[in-house]
C-alpha cells in the first residue's frame, strides 16, 4: 500500500509527463483546472495513467469530484489495493 | 500572389537551408530501415528526417501531435518566421491556413488499435481522434498563429500538398485572406502502410541499396521509396506583402488542376489528364510557354508514372517542353506522399529565387522514353529572364485517384 507522500510523487510524475507541469508545482492544494492548466482531455490521461500506476479504478463519474491534487490522492489512497 | 517564407523538414535536413543544400549536393536521405518490425517486410528502407522532432519540440507537445502534425507545425514555425512575421502583429482575421497529408494519422490510428488489443478500450487515448483526424496538422498550425480566416484540408493523396497550396492561392484572390500558411506533410513510416504499398508493386524493393533505389527516369526504376517529412509556404497578397516591406522569394502564379477519372491508381495512358492541368496551369498564371525554364516533376520512380509525364509535358506544351530543365528531386528524398507537393514547392520557389535546378540523381541507365532535358547528377544553372519575361517553375503533383495539380511559380 502506497504512502499518500508516494502517491502524491508518482501523480505529480504523471502530470508532468502528460501536462508537462513541473513535479514540485504539484501539490495537494492545487487545483488541475485552475492551477496545472490540465483540461479535460488531460484529466482523461492522469487519470489512466495513475489507474495503471497505482492499480485502481477511478470511474468516470468520480473524475469530476477530483478538483484538486489532494482529492486524487485521497481518492486513491483509500481505493487502492 | 507572392511567397515570402519557407519551412521543411525533410530526409535531408531538419531545415530549408539543410535541405536545400543536400539537394544540390545530391545526397541521398533515403536509409535502412533497423525497426524490429521491418526485418520481414518486403520494403526495408526509408526517407526518415534527418532531425526527429524530439531535438526540436517539447514531449507534451509532441505526445498530443500525431508525427504528420508535429512535422507540420515544425515546418510552419520556420516558414513563418522566415516571412519576418514572428513577433509582428498580423491581422488574425485575414490569416489562413490549408495544410494536408495524404493519409492522415495513420500512426496514431494503428498505435491505438495495438492499444486497444492489449489493454481494452481505457487504454485507448483520449487523444486518438484530434490526433488522428486528417485536418489535426493544419488545425495545430492554425491554433500556433490564431488564424480565424479559415483552416482547411483539401486531401488528394500524392497531390495534398500543391492541392493545398493551389487552395490557398484561391483563398487569397478570393478576397478571404491576406496570408496563407500552406503546404502538405505525411508520416506513414509504418509496417502496415508499407505493406500495402508494396502489395501494389508501387514500392522499390532494392533494399541492397537504399540510396540508390529511388531513380527516376532510370530504365532500372522498380517503384518509389517512402520519405517522410512536410514542407510548408507562407503566401500571402502582393500588396500585403508590400506594405510591410516583406521579402519575395516568388510569385505563385497559378494553379491548374484535373482529373483522370481513369482509374483509382494507375494513371490515364494518354497522358490528356496531366496534360490538361498543365495547360490550365499556364493559363490561370497568364504565362507563356517560353518562360517555363525549369520543372520540378512528380516522378517518384514508377515505370509508367515517369515517362508518362513527360509524354504528357509534350503534349501540353509542344516544343516549349524542350527548353525546360526538369529535376525529378524524389531520387533524393523519396517519396513524401501529402508532403511531396509541399517540399516540392519550397525547392521549385529555391530554384527560381537562386537560378538553380536541383539534380536527378541515380540514373545510370537513361530510359529512351525520357527524352526532354532532365536534370542529371550536378544542378543547372538557370537564366532570370527570357524573351517572354521573367523565368516560370512548374511543380507537378498527382495522386492515386487520379488527381492532377500543377503550380506555375514565378520568378519576382
């Protein structure tokens, strides 16, 4: 089971590879939309990437409650495994 | 109408003057293919680009382009700020863009289904369709300036890139727009779209010497080789142009078009469908025959294809056809498909702006059959002017289908 500090590192590795977004701007407070310019398309692919990377599933229904970082983590932090 | 910027990425350079260079040089940028994937294909070499667009563009950028856009988008960053325009407030509203490939995001396309086999829909990208869609290159092009004027994608597979260009040319004198970015690139470098080629003996299958395959007008010539690549103009009016002082490489001016409706792949025997594009090429530009000094043709090394060109030049132009140095530049580069047309024009505009008719290369064994003045292994010197006036380039491309488009550019 990932620590919410690894899940946090591998998303912001998965932002910067699909947003570009540099690892030390991702942080818990920080909004995908408002903050890390991720839109909708973008979402799409952190949220795959990070199903493969942290073996949970994240319907597409929840991707909307995701507005910030610390929202995914928490997401997965309590789904994963 | 007037052309003021260039841009190419190419097999023989990552720019126009790289390009441009190796051309007169003669070299070739055809090479073995080493993927894994082609160690059993029938076809086993290329014209890759002599520079991948990772030593040029961003990885965001690049994993959300299909290569044919990425391709596009390099090329039209270097022809726009090759017109000076970098940095200029330009009227967005009176900014085009006509930018095509012959097939479209095929890699993107295939990618994705590979994708979609071993990991089920999720692992499709949401990506796949702005990525894979035909209209992606000219809608990223589009979206680099901000051209509100229009953004089209007029298709016709080995004709795209002078069809978009010839579009372009219209969207100007049609009063739409004061500047056009336009041209033609294609990235179908893939085991599937090679073995379809191939299948329909269209391809050289001289894999013992890559560089040597691609020879039009050689009696030796079995089929093209696949190249890589996009080349793209800026055009714009004469009195655009003008006001802002802007330098002119050439005038383009005009554009003939026709259709074979002979067949889907091999063209009309008689030569009457090339023929009368020629034709209407030379009227649209209100041009004489004499001027025409020099042909930039759409050879790409078929049997047929070649002479059957040339038989249809003389049948257009008579003995006008004579005088013309023509230079069959796909023995360099290979065959770019949708981005054949677009280098095509940047080398027909080079020529015409430095009087130079780039070589043919590889013919070691002249056809009987090609027997007008083809340009052989060094460049030709051209004249600026004849008694007519000023010189004229024809740039031919056709297409499976049986589209036929040629552009008349003239020296400014």
């Amino acid at each position: 089971m990932a620590t919410q500090e690894e899940i946090l590192s591998g998303l912001a590795e998965i932002v910067n590879e699909v947003a570009g977004i540099d690892v030390e701007d991702v942080q818990l407070d920080k909004s995908f939309t408002e903050d890390l310019d991720v839109d909708s398309l973008t979402m799409v692919e952190v949220v795959v990437a990070a199903e493969d990377k942290f073996g949970v599933k994240i319907p597409d229904e929840e991707v909307k409650n995701l507005s910030t970082v610390g929202d995914a983590v928490s997401y997965i932090a309590s789904h994963a495994g | 109408m007037v052309v003021t910027g260039l841009g190419a990425t190419t097999p023989l350079g990552g720019d126009v003057a790289s390009t441009w260079e190796a051309l007169l040089a003669g070299q070739s940028g055809i090479v073995p293919l080493t993927e894994e994937w082609a160690a059993d294909m029938p076809v086993r070499m290329a014209g890759r680009v002599q520079v991948e667009p990772a030593e040029v563009m961003k990885p965001v950028e690049r994993r959300r382009l299909d290569r044919s856009a990425q391709f596009a988008l390099i090329a039209a960053r270097e022809a726009w700020k090759d017109a000076g325009l970098d940095g200029v407030e330009v009227d967005v509203h009176r900014l085009g863009v006509a930018v095509g490939s012959g097939i479209g995001g095929v890699t993107t396309l295939l990618d994705n289904y590979d994708l979609l086999l071993a990991k089920g829909p999720r692992g499709v990208s949401p990506r796949a369709v702005p990525m894979l869609m035909p209209n992606s290159p000219a809608a990223y092009v589009g979206l680099e300036f901000g051209a509100l004027a229009g953004v089209h994608t007029p298709v016709s597979a080995c004709a795209t890139g002078c069809e978009a260009i010839g579009y372009a040319l219209n969207m100007i004198r049609s009063g739409r727009a004061d500047v056009v970015v336009c041209g033609g690139t294609e990235a179908a470098i893939h085991p599937l779209p090679i073995s379809a080629f191939a299948n329909m003996m269209a391809m050289s299958k001289n894999n013992e010497d890559p560089k040597r395959a691609s020879r039009p007008y050689d009696k030796g010539r079995d089929g093209f080789v696949l190249g890589e690549g996009s080349g793209i103009v800026v055009l714009e009016s004469e009195e655009h142009a003008a006001a802002r002082g802007a330098r002119v490489y050439a005038v383009l001016a005009g554009v003939g078009y026709s259709a074979d409706s002979h067949d889907i792949a091999q063209p009309d025997p008689t030569g009457e469908g090339i023929a009368a594009a020629v034709r209407s090429a030379v009227a649209d530009a209100g041009i004489s025959p004499e001027q025409i000094v020099h042909l930039n043709a759409h050879a790409t090394s078929t049997p047929l294809g070649d002479t059957g060109e040339l038989k249809a030049l003389r049948m257009a132009l008579g003995e006008d056809a004579e005088h013309i140095a023509i230079s069959a530049t796909k023995s360099m580069t290979g065959h770019l498909l949708g981005g054949a047309g677009g280098i095509e024009t940047v080398f027909a505009v080079k020529a015409v702006h430095e009087l130079l008719a780039p070589p043919t290369i590889n013919i070691t064994d002249l056809d009987e059959n090609a027997d007008l003045d083809i340009v052989r292994d060094e460049p030709r010197a051209l004249p600026a002017e004849t008694p007519a006036g000023p010189i004229v380039a024809l740039n031919n491309s056709f297409g499976f289908g049986g589209h036929n488009v040629v552009l008349a550019i003239r020296r400014a």
